[in-house]
C-alpha cells in the first residue's frame, strides 16, 4: 500500500465532502443556479476520482504490476479538473471572470490525464492481471 497516495486520495475525499457541504449551505445563497450546478459537477468528480485512487492504492498489493504511476496521474488529473472548476466557479463570483479565464482550458486537461490513466489502468489489468 502506498501511504502518500492512500493519504491523498482520503484527503480529496473529505474534501469532497466538506466542498460539497460548502456549495450546498454556504454558496447555495450567493451563487445562480448554473454556477452551483457546475460547482456540484467539480465536488462529484472529486469524490469519483479520489474513490477511484482509493480504491487502488489501498489494493495495489493485487495487481502484478504498479499503479503508483497511474494514482499520481489520477490524482494530478483530479486536481487540475476539480480545482479549476472551483476556481472558475468562485473566481467569477469574487474577481471579474476576465481575470479567471484562463483556468478554462485546464479543466478538460485535467479531465483528459484522468481518462487516459483510467485507460493505462485498464490496459495493465488486461496485459498482466493480478496476482
């Protein structure tokens, strides 16, 4: 088991959670409707995506290959989609939108490196299996 990338992958978890209480309490007030919605589409990819690493780091003992490469991938990917969807969503609400545009772009980076290590994944498990 990889500590670091267990630790991670617990502590995005939780702050799925906690941003998600965010939005739905504290945020629900001050944003529209469409940005809440695409501040709850960050908060449940998070939760997907760090279950995900959880998932495989807490049983990468099973697999007869090494996943921490494609955790660390996951996890990169996971922030730049989740963080700047956030940062899109309240940097509008606290700055002008102008100044956070340029987070637009990263949000389908991020959201491509977590398909693609989903697909090392995969590929792996097919080529070599578990143990």
């Amino acid at each position: 088991m990889e500590k670091q990338t267990t630790f991670l992958a617990g502590l995005m978890l939780m702050l799925s959670i906690v941003f998600g209480a965010f939005g739905a309490h504290a945020l629900k007030e001050v944003l529209a409707p469409a940005q809440l919605e695409t501040f709850e589409v960050g908060v449940r990819y998070q939760g997907f995506l760090s279950m995900g690493v959880l998932i495989l780091a807490l049983n990468s003992q099973r697999f007869a290959f090494r996943c921490i490469r494609i955790c660390w991938a996951m996890l990169i990917g996971m922030f730049l989609f989740c963080f700047s969807i956030y940062g899109l969503v309240l940097g509008a609400y606290f700055f002008d939108a102008s100044t956070v545009r340029f987070l637009g772009p990263v949000t389908p980076i991020g959201g491509a490196i977590c398909i693609i290590a989903w697909c090392v994944f995969l590929f792996r498990l097919l080529k070599y299996g578990q143990q």
